[in-house]
C-alpha cells in the first residue's frame, strides 16, 4: 500500500511469498501462533495489493482464490 512503484513488475514474486504463509499449521507445532500470524499478515498483505494493484494482480486472482478457498475450507479456521 505505502510502496507502489516497489511493487510495480514484481507481483509474480512477491504473491509467491505471501502464497506460501497462507497455510495454518496444527497448533501442537506451532505454539507460539508463528503460523496463524504470518497467515494473517499474507492475507492482509494480498488484500492491499488486491485493492492498489488491481490490473498487476488480476493474472493471479485464479491462484489465489484457490488458495483462500483451500484455507477457509480447511479445519483449523475458526469464524468468529
């Protein structure tokens, strides 16, 4: 959001990192809630990106929708 000529012609990049985060891990392994932040944070991060960049981040939507849909699908998210 702050640095958008940063992020100009790096979105392939920089979706597969925040991609990556967005897993929950069972919460024997990660005690401390390591996991479920860095989820967090990707998710907020792609959503930024989503709204600055919307023409940059189209060609991933499909991707991404997958990997929300994989994530909310899973066991470990709790809606409150």
């Amino acid at each position: 959001m702050s640095c958008p000529v940063a992020f100009t012609g790096k979105a392939e990049v920089v979706l597969q990192v925040l991609a990556k985060n967005l897993v929950l891990v069972p919460t024997g392994q990660d005690a401390g809630n390591y996991f479920l932040i860095l989820c967090n944070n990707a998710t907020w991060a792609i959503s930024e990106l989503i709204n600055a960049h919307p023409t940059e981040i189209a060609g991933y939507f499909g991707e991404l929708a997958l990997k929300f849909a994989e994530l909310l699908l899973s066991k470990g998210v709790i809606f409150l």
